[in-house]
C-alpha cells in the first residue's frame, strides 16, 4: 500500500463531513482500515486522513501537515483506482529519511515499518521515501513530489 495525507481542512462544516466520508468509503475500497481494522466513517471533522503503507487510517486536527507522506487532495484519492500502484518497500531498499519537514534528507537503508515510524539500518525516522527517483533529494530540505 502507499502512504497518503489527505487535508481537509479548506473544507468547513458539512462539507467536511460529506467529502471525509467519501474518503474513507473510497479507502476501505482499496484496502485501507482503521488501527481497530473496521471499516466504518469515522473522525469526519478532522483536518488530516493518513493512509499509511500499513494499510491503517489516522486522522489529525492540526493546524499543519503532521507527517510527510504523499500530499493528494480529496478528488485526487477519490480518482485512485489502486493503492497499490507503487512497490512497497522492502528490507535493504535504498531510502531518503528525516525525521522533520525541516530536516534535509540523509541516505538509509529500509528495515522495516514499526508504529507510524520506519525502521531503518540504524534508527527510526517519521519521514521514508525511496531513494529512487529521489536521489536529488538527498541533503536538501526539499519536499518530495
């Protein structure tokens, strides 16, 4: 599965609610559930829907991004037809990781996926993206397409 951050917070009110609840019906169809593995709408004022490469939705009312996975907006998810349009990553792949939006990007080695944190050769950072297709990345605090 891919990681997405979907934010809904342009939205206000019902509007919220209505597109939220279209989100998550629309992920359930691609495999994502919630951490309690259901498949029922939840959380449909929040700002913030995670999808994380675990398949498990989040949510967060934040005023900002809270983590660093690939930014979509709500018609961009709802046009998905597979979640799994990308590889996963796999033990020893190369990896760009940080644990901040501010921090630049250091070069690792993929271990595995652990709490909302990948496990890298070393450590744990909030933020992994391949190394491929992103090798320009690395040492800069630029946010990755």
């Amino acid at each position: 599965m891919k990681a997405y951050k979907i934010d809904l917070s342009m939205y206000e009110g019902k509007v919220r609610e209505v597109i939220s609840e279209a989100v998550q019906k629309h992920a359930f169809e691609l495999g994502y559930a919630w951490s309690d593995e259901r498949n029922a709408i939840h959380y449909t004022k929040e700002k913030w829907l995670d999808f994380w490469v675990t398949s498990v939705i989040t949510h967060c009312n934040c005023d900002a991004q809270c983590d660093g996975h690939a930014l979509v907006t709500a018609a961009d998810f709802l046009a998905l037809e597979s979640a799994k349009d990308e590889p996963t990553l796999k033990p020893f792949d190369k990896v760009l990781i940080r644990d901040h939006l501010a921090d630049i990007w250091h070069a690792g080695f993929f271990s595995d996926y652990r709490e909302e944190y990948f496990g890298v050769v070393g450590g744990t950072w909030r933020y992994c993206i391949p190394y491929e297709g992103n090798q320009a990345l690395l040492g800069t605090t630029k946010d990755a397409k």
